[in-house]
C-alpha cells in the first residue's frame, strides 16, 4: 500500500473508532468531509492531506468574514480570536484561503496516532463550539 493511502486508511480508521458515522470521502480534493451539528449550528469538518500528505489538517469551517456585519469592531473581534488563540488550550483559530473563519489543528503525518488525532480533532470541534456559544453572541454576530 502507498505511503498517501497508509495515511488516509490511518484517519478514517481513526474516524470511525471515534464514532464519527457520517464521513464522506471528496477524491478532488483529498479530503474527508463531515457534516456536524455544533450548538445547533451545521458546521462542516475538512480532514485533508497537506504538503502531499506530509501534514493531517483538521479544519472546521465556522463563518464568512466576508459576512461580517458592519457593527463589528474588527480590532476587538480579531483580538478576540488571537488572544483566545493563547489563553485557551488545544484553541487555534485561522483565517483560510476564502476568507473564512476556521478552527484548525495539524500534525505531521509520520507522528500520526489515534490518542493525538483525536484530542486535535476533540480541539477543533470545542474552538467552533467556543466559536458558536460565546464568540459569535459576544460580538452580536449571527449563525
């Protein structure tokens, strides 16, 4: 088996042992999708492969920056989101190529193993919780 297929049958093992019933596969973009329901809100999880499968990226896709309402002191939002960057643990907000708010963690794919890629991918879905529940609310943002 190829070095790129070990790694991604490793994640979807891992997926499934986590309990994780919808994963769908997107062959285009090596990725694996999951559709979530987080504080009631669906939000879409991206599992992919980076640097030709060098890095496991979790990614959690939490809103459009593109959407954000002009009552919105940017300076206070974005130091929101930085400072909840470091003060809370396995948090880790990013900005993506589409100017999308994400919640993110990677690890290399040599270090791959089930206890890390679940607490990363545990953290990804409480920064897009945090996100949904205290975050967005904060700012009068809505969802």
């Amino acid at each position: 088996m190829a070095e790129k297929e070990r790694i991604k049958e490793a994640v979807h093992s891992f997926l499934r042992r986590m309990g994780i019933e919808v994963i769908y596969w997107d062959p285009e973009t090596d990725k694996f999708v999951l559709p979530y329901d987080i504080e009631g809100k669906k939000v879409m999880v991206y599992v992919m492969f980076l640097e030709d499968y060098e890095w496991v990226v979790t990614l959690a896709d939490l809103y459009d920056l593109n959407e954000l309402p002009r009552h919105v002191d940017k300076e206070e939002f974005y130091k929101k989101l930085l400072s909840d960057n470091f003060m809370r643990y396995e948090n880790r907000y990013g900005i993506d190529f589409e100017d999308h708010l994400v919640a993110l963690a990677e690890m290399r794919a040599d270090e791959l193993e089930f206890e890390n890629f679940s607490t990363e991918f545990a953290g990804v879905l409480n920064s897009a919780a945090h996100f949904i529940r205290e975050v967005a609310p904060a700012f009068n943002i809505p969802l």
